[in-house]
C-alpha cells in the first residue's frame, strides 16, 4: 500500500514542480509588463482585497486589467502551492498512520 502512494507522491509533486514553474514564468511576463507602465503599487496591497480594489479605482481601464489578471495569477499560485503541500502532507500522514 505504502508503494502505491509513494509511486502517486512522485508525480504529484512532478505536477506541482511544472505547474510552479509555468505560473512564475506567467507572473514574471505579467509583472515586467506592469512595470513598464511604470504602475505604482506594492506586491503586498495586491493580495488585500480592498487595497487592490482602491489601487485599481485608481487606473485607467487597460492597467487595471493587467493588474487585475496580475494579482489573479499571483492568487492562483499560492493556491496551487497551499493544495499541494496539504495533498502531499496528507498523503504522507495517511501513510505514517498506516503503518
């Protein structure tokens, strides 16, 4: 049994390994982009939703897109690293009980 998981750990976190780099690479475009148009916020006001709903008040339509897709993107990251380190966590828990 404990074979088994171990055989389904590895490619989860192969999965979560490629989804990670995919995303980053995605959030680095998205960040050079906004930095270009010389947008000024803080990484950290973006994942507070009333901070980032009074800094895209502040923008023209196109920015607030851009900054809008950015902090989704960032978002969907951390919840992709939050679930995998719980399935993986789990996993190895449910192993540790069963033997």
């Amino acid at each position: 049994m404990s074979i088994f998981l171990s055989y389904l750990i590895i490619p989860l976190v192969v999965l979560l390994l490629i989804l990670n780099i995919i995303f980053r690479i995605k959030i680095i475009r998205k960040y050079n982009k906004i930095k270009n148009e010389k947008m000024d916020f803080e990484v950290g006001s973006i994942l507070n939703k009333s901070e980032r709903k009074r800094i895209i008040e502040k923008l023209p339509a196109e920015q607030a897109e851009k900054l809008i897709d950015f902090s989704n993107s960032l978002r969907n990251l951390i919840y992709i690293a939050v679930t995998g380190f719980v399935l993986i966590f789990l996993i190895f828990l449910f192993i540790y009980l069963k033997s």
